[in-house]
C-alpha cells in the first residue's frame, strides 16, 4: 500500500509521461494485462488512457489493471489511469518513506 505522501511523489513523476496503452471497445484483456506488467517491470510507472468508446467506466478499468497487473493505482485523472509497480530487476524509482 503507498502512503499519502509517496502517491503524491508518483503523480508528480507520471505528469511528464505520455499513455502508453489504451483501453478502447474491447476493455480489459489478459493479453493487455501481460504487456502492462511487462511494461510496470521496465519502466514502473505508466499512464493508461481509456478511450470514449470504452464500455466499462474508468473506475472499473483501473481496479481491473491494477489487479491483474498486482500493481499499485496512484491516481486517476480525467481518462487517464496511472499505475505503479516496484521493479524486480531494475529498480529506478525510490519512494520517499
């Protein structure tokens, strides 16, 4: 579980990312899940966009990736879902404790 003060942290780093995935018609999928949690293990933090034709609202979604991915939800703003998880192998971001 992430703290107040390291969800603030993360959402200050995610700000200058761009969303690499977007859930569009089809919603949440596990071949979509697979290539999330291979990107959360690259990069740790991401941004998902949820496109206008998605079928299920944003709120859904997000606990849907956050689950399946056993990733952390730092935020979600607007369409756009922001998800962290710590690196196994490449850890580059450190929490503030």
């Amino acid at each position: 579980m992430l703290t107040g003060k390291q969800k603030r942290f993360l959402r200050a780093k995610a700000h200058h990312l761009n969303p690499i995935f977007q859930v569009g018609k089809g919603g949440v999928n596990e071949n979509m899940i697979k290539q999330i949690v291979d990107a959360l293990e690259a990069r740790e933090l991401i941004k998902v966009s949820v496109l206008q034709n998605c079928e299920e609202d944003r709120e859904t979604v997000a606990r849907q990736l956050a689950e399946g991915a056993q990733a952390e939800l730092v935020q979600i703003i607007g369409n756009v879902i922001v998800l962290y998880k710590e690196s196994k192998e490449n850890k580059q971001i450190v929490l503030p404790s």
